[in-house]
C-alpha cells in the first residue's frame, strides 16, 4: 500500500504545474483600441488595476464602454484570471485618476444603479 | 489509506465550500467555475479558432484540464475518487444510502451499459450549444450540478437548476455515482486516458480466495475478483477494493499491473 502515497503526490504535482504554467499561454479575455492606428498619440502611457467585477468577456465589454468616452484613453486589455485591466492613454489629456473614476461609476440598468466594477489596486507600467 | 484518501478529498471539498462562503459574502469574485477543469475543455476551440476565451474562462481552465489527464494517465480516474468535490459528495450519500436502504442499487446491466454512453453525449452537446445555441455563453451552468451546487446558484442559473441537483444528489443515494456514471462530462473526457493509466489494482492469482468481497467493496461496479488486473475506465484508484480483501497481498496497486 506504500505505493498509493504516490496517488496525492502526484495529485499535488499535477496541480502545483497548472498554477506554475499558467502565465506561458495567458491570453486576453478582451483587446480593444479605441482609436484607429493612425490617430494614435506619439507618447502613450499604461496603467494596470485589478478591478473586482471584471471576471469575463460580458464584464470586459462593459468595461470598455465605462472609459470609452474619457478623452485620451487609447487602449484596453482585459485578463479574467487577475482581473485586471490594461489601459493605455494619452498622458497629455489624462490619468489613472480619470480613468478609474469613469470605470467606477454607478451603471443605471432598468431603472436601477450598479457598482459593478471597483478598484482593488493599481500598477503604472 | 482511507484516512489519507478521505483527507484529501476534505481538502479539496472544503476549498471549494470556502470559496462558496467568501463567494457569498463579496469576498472573492471567483467561483468554482475559475478552478473547473472541464472549462478547459470547453475553453479550446474558441482558443484554437480566435485565439480567444469564452465568457468567464482562462488559461487556469486550461491548465488544470491538461493536469487532469496527466493525473490519469498516471493514475486512472484518481481526479474522481480523491479530487472532485462533486464526486466526494455523491461518494457520501452513496454510503449514506447504502447504510439507510442496507444495499446499494443497480440498473439491469443492458440499461446501465446504454447510460453510461449518455456521459458521451454530454461530452459533445455541451460545447457544440456553448458555440451554437448559448452564443459563447457558458449556457451550461444552468445543468451542471457541480456549478449550481458550489456557486448555491450562481450566475445563469435558474429555480429548474436546484431541481437537477436534488434530483442528482438524490440519484447518488440509491445509485452510487449517478452522476459521474451516467452524465458527467469530464469523466467520459478522461475515459481512453483511463484505461490506460500506470498504476492500476492488480490481483495475485495465487492468494486470491475468490471471495468476491472486492467486487462488493467497489462502488463503481468493478468485477476486481473476475481480472488480472483493473484496467475499467471508470476505476477511480479509490483503494476500497484492497481495503476490503481480507487476504494479505492479493490485491495491490501496480504500475501497468505488473
Ligand atoms: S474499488 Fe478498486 S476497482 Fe473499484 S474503483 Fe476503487 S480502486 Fe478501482
Ligand atoms: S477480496 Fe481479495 S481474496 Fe476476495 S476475491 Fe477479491 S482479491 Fe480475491
């Protein structure tokens, strides 16, 4: 029976490599440029927050209405995995503030609000 | 062996519960869900096709599946009988059952030979509406015990969701593994993988009584007494056969049964 400690060894070992490896195929849950490659700014900055509520394609295009309209936000890169969200924008026209304060704000749905998406940290890249 | 088997599987069962709990009370935006292997499963051709995941799934999905067929390549279905928490639970109640109706039930060998192909079935069907019907929604969390259960309800589901977990869990009582026998996709997935895994039971022909206590330990029906070595798709590794047998030695855990 000494060999059946094999079974949760490997059990541990299958699970510790999943959580090992997941960052080699990490693929975006969303990829979104709001503007045209040509209209592009010559100087971009990105900014990375782990907002809760973004947990999925539906929540990542949400998102992406929330800062569509703030002036200077170029780009959006959603990971459902961390949660997180990747914008770039134009530093002359915004920043991190602005932006999170778009995604933050309350959505009316059928005559009720939401909070649907809050920061939980931030990481300037 | 039982001590160390029924601790993992609290392990696992009570990471799930606490994620349910934290789930619950706002603390954490991941389900189950995030950990599902068989996501992985559903997660690949919109990966393949769009270099893109469906819904709520990631690269963990996808992570863990590989993980899972590597663990019964190497040990059968030992996800099933140590790591599943849906599997746990029906494990519980089919004890439980076994204790309040003093037998375990069977379906007539013809009937349960045609259920068990259904799990193929669901194998098929569920991406194929995930890509087809359900428009990359993930339109299956409204029939899976496992995700109705552990997320009391989550997402998508709907009042017809708890019907079918009741309805499972209540099989699971008078049918051991209903479930895991006749439905759940992630085990007709592992199932080539199965037959073939390394380390399998083996029984010593010469110290081998013929008293059949191993074939009515197994809870998946497994005829342990009538083979040289278990090679059945649905064996999880759970040990309960060589728990039983009261001859030293005549069965054992082997690698490819030798
Ligand atoms: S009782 Fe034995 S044959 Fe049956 S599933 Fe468990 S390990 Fe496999
Ligand atoms: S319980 Fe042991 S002795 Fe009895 S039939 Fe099974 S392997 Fe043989």
């Amino acid at each position: 029976m000494k060999k059946a400690v094999i079974i949760p060894l490997a059990i541990a070992l299958v699970i510790l490599l999943a959580f090992a490896t997941t960052n080699a195929y990490r693929v975006p849950t969303a990829d979104i440029s709001f503007v045209e490659c040509d209209e592009r700014p010559t100087s971009v900055a990105t900014v990375e927050f782990e907002v809760s509520g973004l947990k999925c394609r539906g929540t990542a295009r949400t998102f992406a209405r929330q800062i569509q309209d703030v002036p200077g936000v170029v780009s959006f890169v959603a990971y459902a995995r961390t949660h997180s969200a990747i914008v770039e924008y134009d530093p002359a026209l915004t920043d991190p503030d602005a932006i999170r304060e778009a995604f933050e704000e309350p959505i009316l749905h059928e005559g009720k609000t939401y909070e649907v998406f809050k920061m939980v940290s931030v990481a300037g890249e | 062996m039982k001590v160390l088997r029924t601790l993992v599987q609290v392990l696992f069962l009570g990471g799930v519960v606490a994620l349910l709990l934290r789930g619950l009370a706002g603390h954490t935006p991941n389900t189950c869900e995030y950990y599902c292997p068989f996501g992985g499963l559903v997660a690949l051709y919109p990966l393949a096709r769009y270099k893109a995941y469906a819904c709520a799934l990631t690269e963990l999905n996808v992570a863990l599946l590989v993980s899972v067929l590597v663990l019964t390549v190497v040990s059968k279905k030992s996800f099933c009988g140590w790591v599943c928490p849906l599997g746990t639970v029906q494990e519980w109640l089919g004890r439980l059952g076994g204790k309040l109706f003093r037998r375990r039930f069977r379906l007539p060998k013809g009937v349960d030979r045609v259920l068990m192909n259904l799990r193929y079935v669901v194998l098929i069907a569920v991406p194929v509406l995930t890509f087809t019907v359900w428009k990359f929604d993930l339109g299956f969390r409204a029939y899976d015990p496992f995700y109705i259960l552990f997320t009391w309800g989550g997402h998508e589901t709907a009042a017809f969701s708890f019907y079918i977990v009741i309805g499972v869990l209540a099989a699971a009582l008078l049918i051991p593994f209903f479930w895991c026998r006749y439905l759940c996709p992630m085990g007709a997935a592992m199932d080539p993988l199965s037959r073939a895994g390394a380390l399998r039971i083996r029984r010593n022909r010469d110290t081998c009584t013929d008293c059949g206590e191993c074939d009515k330990a197994c809870p998946h029906a497994i005829p342990v007494s009538r083979v040289d070595e278990v090679t059945a798709r649905n064996c999880t590794n759970c040990l309960d056969c060589i728990e039983e047998c009261p001859v030293e030695g005549a069965l054992e855990l082997s690698w490819f049964g030798k």
